[in-house]
C-alpha cells in the first residue's frame, strides 16, 4: 500500500513541476517583473525553472523506485529528508503569505486551503515510509 502511496505522490509531483511551466503567464511576470533589476527579474525564472526541475525529479524518484523508497534503509532516509522539505513547505505556506493574498477570497482560499492538504498529504507519506519497517 505504501509503495501505490509513494508513486501517487510521484505522479502528483510530476504534475506539480509541469505546472510550473505556466506561472510566468498566469502571474504576469512580464508585466509584473518589469520594474524590477534584470537580476531579480531573471532570478524569478531561473529558480522557478530550478524548483520544477526538483520536483519533477522527486516525482520522477518516486515513480521509478517506489519499492526501494519503502523497502531499503537509504530510501527510508531519503523519504525522511523529502518530508522535512515537503514540511517546511507546509510551514511556509502559514508563515510565509500573507492571509490578505487569500481570505475573503472563494478562489484563492480553496487554492490556500488545497495547498495545504497537499504539503500535509507529501509530508505525512514520507514521514510515515521514513518511519516504517516494510
């Protein structure tokens, strides 16, 4: 059951990254970055780029080798550092916007709140595969 888990979340992952690929022009970085120094403004898209590519690769990670995430020492530790990440996220995500960006706002709160149970979702697979003896 874990190892379906882990590879659910590889799929998910992959989607994740993929989507990526469209916030420059949903969030308007054209125009919004405009004003902004060309190092900021390329900043923005180099690590976007960067986070998409980690998160396709975690994705990746999790859809190939599944069972040795689960069944092996060195993918449960893996497993412990991807639910740190995927915590620290989930932190991030109460700590780091601001509720003004969100609350009062039907779409932006589902998306808020869809996030969240989707940081929590990561960080509990991992911790649990982290924390097992399959």
């Amino acid at each position: 059951m874990l190892i379906l888990q882990v590879k659910l979340l590889g799929l998910v992952l992959v989607l994740l990254a993929v989507a990526h690929a469209g916030f420059p022009r949903y969030f308007n970085w054209a125009g919004e970055l405009r004003a902004v120094s060309l190092i900021n403004r390329q900043m923005m898209y180099i690590h976007t780029l960067f986070i998409a590519l980690a998160v396709l690769l975690m994705g990746l990670l999790c859809l190939l080798c599944a069972p040795e995430l689960v069944a092996t020492a060195l993918g449960r530790k893996v497993c412990l550092g991807l639910g740190l990440f995927w915590l620290a996220r989930l932190l991030v995500q109460f700590v780091g916007y601001s509720p003004a960006l969100w609350r009062g706002q039907r779409f932006e709160t589902a998306v808020h709140v869809g996030f969240a149970l989707l940081w929590t979702y990561l960080t509990a697979v991992f911790f649990v595969v982290a924390w097992g003896r399959a």
